[in-house]
C-alpha cells in the first residue's frame, strides 16, 4: 500500500473517530452505492449520512474542502439516491476535510455539504 493510500486510511480513520465523539453511529467504510465508492456511512441520530473524507497535506491549492469537484458532488448526490430508493429518507451529504500542516491537523466538519 503506498504512502497516499495509507494516508487516505488514517484521514478515513480519524474522521470515523471524531464522527463518533459527536454522538453518530458508525455504519459502514467504503461502501459502493450506485458505483460510487462512500468513504464512511454513519446514522445521526435518524439520519443516515453518507461522508466524503478529503485530506491535504498542502494547502498551496486550497485546503482540503476545495478539492470537492463538481463531479465528485454529481457522484455523492447519485449515491445519496441510492440510498433513497433503498427506502432511506432524505440521506445527508456531509464533508469531513482535514488539513495538515507543521503544527498539526485540522478538521472541519461540514453537514449537508452536498445537496441535490
């Protein structure tokens, strides 16, 4: 496994932790909805939320919540789709970004960061 992949492992992991410090329940890592690949599925409270962890270790481009692109958003709404037609109502798309720098990680959040 190369250092990109092991890094994309270790943001996914310590995205699934903070979401569960906030009170969600983990569901799922990388599930496949509809061909697309969702980093980490988790319910909040009666929400079922399907999350896209980005991670970046440079911030000369943007920090890591401006390397969503809208085909990346198209790909999330036709998985929160998916779900729907499964029966779940009005799944959320949220972002947990993290940024690294030389004094540490940060890690932003945002709920129904994608909606269609």
């Amino acid at each position: 496994m190369g250092d990109a992949q092991n890094r994309g492992r270790a943001g996914e992991a310590l995205a699934a932790a903070y979401l569960e410090l906030v009170g969600c329940r983990f569901v799922a890592r990388n599930v496949r909805l509809a061909g697309v690949e969702v980093d980490l599925v988790v319910d909040d409270g009666a929400s079922r939320v399907l999350v896209e962890v980005r991670l970046r270790s440079r911030g000369d481009y943007g920090g890591a919540s401006a390397t969503i692109l809208r085909t990346k958003r198209e790909r999330l709404i036709r998985a929160a789709r998916a779900l729907e037609q499964q029966g779940v109502r009005h799944p959320r798309v949220d972002v947990v970004a993290i940024d690294l720098t030389s004094g540490g990680a940060t890690l932003t959040h945002h709920r129904n960061a994608i909606t269609g």
